[in-house]
C-alpha cells in the first residue's frame, strides 16, 4: 500500500498561538512517527518554531502576505489545494473550521466549540457569524469533523441540522515538557513574571478575558471572600489573572479600575516557561467558564498539580473528571467554593494528587492516533 500523504494547514495560527496553536503543536508534532507522509504549512512568522517541533514533518511556508486574515483566507481557498495537489497529498486537514471547496480529495476538519450556535451572546457578532457559516458548511460537506470533547459533538448535533459528517471526539493533550510539577525556582520565576510582591501567594486563572471566561462573577467573588477574611483578620492570597484582554467590556472596565489595595493583578501574556510555576505554584486555580469546547487550561493546570475549580459546564466535567472541585459559576457560589478551599489545605492537597493522576489520561499521542484514524477512513472517499 502507497504511504498516506497529509497536509495539515497551520496557517489559521495566530502569532502568538494560542490554544489553537497548541493543538496543531500537539498532533504535528506526535505524527512524526505515524508511518504516514505529513506536510504542515504556516505562515512565515511560525516556520523556525513548527521546524523544530514536528520533527518528521514537512513544514511548509505559506506567502508573507497571508498574515491579512482576508489574503490568508483567499490563500486557502485558492493557494492551499494547489500545494496539495503538488506534494501529491491524499488527504487535507483543515484544523480551524474553514476549508478550500476547490479540494476534491481527502478532507477532515475541526470544530473546536459549538458555542457560536448554542451561547452567540458570548462571541462578537462577528466571530459568531462567521465560525457558525462555516461549522455548518463542515459538518454538511466534509465526511470527517474531528471535536475535542463529547459535549461539543452533543450541542453540534442539537443545533445543526442535516449533519452528514462522521463527527469523531479527540480529546486534547497536554505537554509534559511545559506543564509539570514546578520546582522552587520554577515557582519564584512565576511570581517575578507575575509582578508579585515577595513570599506572596496567589490564586491564578489563565484565560482570555472574554465573557464566556466569567471574570466579573471571579472578582466580585474575590473582593467578596477578602472582605469577610479582612474582617477577622486573616490573609487571602492575590489573584492573578494571566492572558489576553478580549472583548468582555464589562470585565475590562473592572480590571481598569482596580487599585492596588485591591490585591488583583492583571499580568497579561505569561511566557510559556513560566506557566508551570504559575498554575503549579498557586493555592489553587480558578477557571469559572460558562462553558467550554474543551477546556484546555484545565488539563494544563492539572499536569502541575494545581487544584483546579470550575464548573460543570458543557465539556468541563469531561476534562475535570473527579480531580477538579465545581462550582455554579455565579459570584455567591464562587464565593464559598473559594472560601471552602482556603480553609481546608487538606482538600486542596488531596486535589493536587487527583489532578496529576488526571492529567495523565490526557495524551497528545492518543489525540494524534485519533487523526491518523480520521486521516485513513477519508482517503479512499476523496470528499
């Protein structure tokens, strides 16, 4: 039998990669040793890092000029299957909703959130507008869609009509080199970068700051539980918050006027070698999402042996299991549960040993074998 050629397009990536960069990371880099013949094309900006990477994968670079989101649109539509017909490529994998309708072989895509259908409020008009289009468009044409979480298939199922596509569930994984149990140094790396006051402790939450991430219920909980500690005189750790501003206002408009007293440090894009310190170091961490297509900082968190607290929305028990603590995302219920683990290390112990054991569960390698079963179903369909 002829070796399976792939091409996976990496050019939707953003500069600083984000959890869709991780993804891609993730399974270009674990196909290496799939015995099939992969090609990975990003935009220039991306190429030095994916080289490096995805050892046993072709990485290929897209024009300059596909850094305009419109021109790299364009450029998929007519420059991507072009490339793939060059490199005699079998099958193309499209891993962020949107796909070139001129490819006429092997096609798989993934739909990383059905949340632009069943929660629009959460998205701009925008985004919403645009990933629903081509959601549907996928789940109508290609034979395979690839999801990252149970929950994601069930909503795409309950909210799309005339579904035609295999639609597979591909948990993501974790990387083990930068997520782990933090050293000391590690640690006090973590809280310089933070701009934390000595010997201090924090609580964390990583996340774009966007509505769906919940930030005004986090710190009204927040301000809520150091005001009734204050009260007897005892201590909370600071929350940190690391991650990009999106496009909540409400959340912005908060953070902004936050003093120093206050003890809320927003520090933005933490590197990705001080994560492991910051999750990891933590007493514990706060993810509040109204709901997740996945949930990917969760998993991360739990590989450092951070006790997580979420809530039970959409794919979060799927990725928390037993190891993670829950809460109703509302600001009274966030209240207790945080004020619950500050007074119970015992709690907070046990589930650091419960999330390192969870984490474990998560593997990129068992995501890529996923794809490479996608990869293989859709070759001889040529749709």
């Amino acid at each position: 039998m002829p070796q399976l050629t792939v091409l996976i397009d990496g050019t939707a990536v953003p500069q600083a990669l984000g959890g869709v960069g991780r993804y891609v990371e993730g399974i270009a880099g674990h196909l290496g040793a799939s015995g099939l013949d992969v090609h990975l094309v990003v935009r220039p900006v991306h190429a030095a890092h994916f080289r490096a990477l995805a050892t046993g994968v072709t990485v290929h670079t897209a024009p300059a000029w596909t850094d305009s989101v419109p021109l790299r649109l364009l450029w998929e539509q007519t420059g991507l299957p072009l490339l793939g017909r060059r490199i005699g490529a079998t099958v193309l994998h499209s891993p962020h909703y949107t796909f070139p309708f001129a490819w006429r072989r092997g096609s798989v895509v993934t739909l990383h959130d059905a949340t632009f259908f069943s929660d629009p409020q959460w998205h701009s008009r925008l985004k919403r507008t645009f990933f629903t289009w081509w959601s549907r468009r996928s789940l109508r044409t290609r034979p395979v869609v690839i999801v990252p979480s149970a929950a994601t298939a069930t909503e795409a199922a309950r909210v799309v009509r005339g579904i035609s596509a295999d639609v597979r569930v591909a948990p993501l994984g974790v990387d083990r080199t930068r997520f782990h149990e933090p050293t000391t140094a590690e640690v006090e790396d973590a809280r310089v970068a933070a701009g934390l006051p000595d010997d201090a402790a924090w609580i964390a939450f990583l996340g774009t700051i966007e509505p769906r991430k919940n930030v005004p219920a986090l710190l009204d909980a927040y301000a809520a539980v150091r005001a009734a500690r204050a009260a007897t005189g005892t201590p909370t750790p600071w929350l940190v918050l690391s991650g990009a501003r999106g496009w909540d206002d409400a959340a912005i408009a908060r953070l902004d006027a936050l003093q120093d007293a206050d003890h809320v440090v927003e520090a933005g894009y933490l590197p990705l070698e001080d994560l492991a310190g910051f999750l990891g170091g933590a007493a514990f961490v706060v993810y509040p999402s109204l709901g997740e297509g996945f949930g990917l900082p969760v998993v991360e968190a739990m590989a450092t042996g951070a006790c997580v607290l979420t809530t039970r929305r959409l794919s979060l028990p799927e990725v928390g299991g037993d190891a993670a603590v829950y809460s109703e995302p509302d600001a009274a219920a966030l209240t207790t549960a945080i004020t619950d683990l500050l007074d119970d290390p015992a709690r907070v112990a046990s589930h650091r040993a419960a999330a390192l054991r969870r984490a474990e569960d998560f593997t990129w390698d068992a995501t890529a074998a996923v794809h490479v079963s996608a990869y293989e179903t859709v070759a001889g369909g040529r749709r």
